[in-house]
C-alpha cells in the first residue's frame, strides 16, 4: 500500500460471492473466495470487460471474456501479460470494508 496517502474506507455488502462498487471514480470488484476477501479493478488489465463476471477458483480470478487469469492474492496475471490493480478490502466486526488506496 502507498505509504502516506489517507485511506478512506468504505463499507459494502457482496452479493453471493462477489460485490461491484464504484467508489470515486473507480469500479471495484470484490470477491470472497475460501473464507479469504480480494478487491481488483473492475477493469480487465487485457481490453477492460468488467473482471466481476469472473469465475473464481480458490485465489485465482479468470476473466469471462478472454481467459485471462489472475493471482489475486498478489494481483499478478497467470495467463496474459498485465497485472491487475488490488485494493486493500477487510473484514471488521462482520462487516467487509473496501479503502481506495492502491495496494
Ligand atoms: S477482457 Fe479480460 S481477458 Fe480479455
């Protein structure tokens, strides 16, 4: 996470499995996978198609439209050549908090 910059959070609610949230400008995917939480950019790193249609296996996030697929525990892409952006995102008194800081 960027050292220095304020962290403002923000409190969801997924739906199912997964959450889209637009905080800012920016639109979040979250996901729950294996009792663990992952916040991407919304955004394919490959043409932009929305990564919340994703199919999630463990930690590994494929994309629906090419098969693109990402570590979402470190953001790097196992199939393709771009990372994806995380957010930190936690889990506090049962409720899930996404903060807009770039991880
Ligand atoms: S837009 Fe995600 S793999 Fe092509």
């Amino acid at each position: 996470m960027e050292r220095g910059a304020p962290t403002r959070w923000h409190r969801i609610e997924l739906e199912g499995d997964r959450a889209l949230v637009e905080i800012d400008g920016e639109t979040i995917a979250v996901f729950a996978s294996e009792g663990r939480l992952h916040a991407v950019a919304n955004a394919c790193p490959h043409e932009g198609n929305p990564l919340v249609e994703g199919e999630i296996l463990g930690d590994s996030l494929t994309c629906a439209y090419h098969g693109w697929r990402f570590d979402l525990e470190t953001g790097a892409c196992l199939f393709g050549d771009v990372p994806v952006r995380r957010f930190p995102v936690e889990l506090r008194d049962g409720e899930i908090w996404v903060a807009l800081d770039r991880e």
